[in-house]
C-alpha cells in the first residue's frame, strides 16, 4: 500500500516562515508599499478565509482592491 500525507493546514508541518516569504515576494513583484509579512502575521491568519487574509494583512486596503485579489486567486 502507498500513501500520501497531505497536509494544508499546518498541523503537521509548520510552513508559515514559507508562506511569509512567498507573500513578501508577491508584494515585492506587485510593488506593494509594506513592511515584511512575518510569520507571526501568517499565523495570525492562518485558517482564514481568503478575504479576511487579504484585510489582515492589508488594513487599509480599498474593498474593490479587495475583490479584484479574490478574482485574481481564483483564477490561478
């Protein structure tokens, strides 16, 4: 038998210094005026949905920004 573990939440594997760095790196290409997201951010996120990461991490973000980024990610 062949298995495999598959693990999105965390719980086994903590991957927030990753995804802070994939974020940064986004908000560096995007040219996004921020300071770094750190690990600390994501995990204060962690579990959200979608949109509530985006007003998260960007407070003063505008709401229509914030749709265009939930249209964007769908359609990666």
């Amino acid at each position: 038998m062949v298995g495999v573990i598959f693990d999105l939440d965390g719980t086994l594997w903590n991957i927030s210094s990753i995804c802070a760095d994939a974020w940064n790196q986004a908000i560096k290409i995007a040219n996004i005026p921020r300071t770094p997201i750190t690990e600390d951010d994501i995990n204060g996120i962690s579990g959200l949905p979608f949109i509530e990461c985006i007003k998260n991490i960007f407070p003063d973000i505008e709401e229509e920004n914030i749709v265009l980024a939930d249209i964007t990610f769908e359609k990666i």
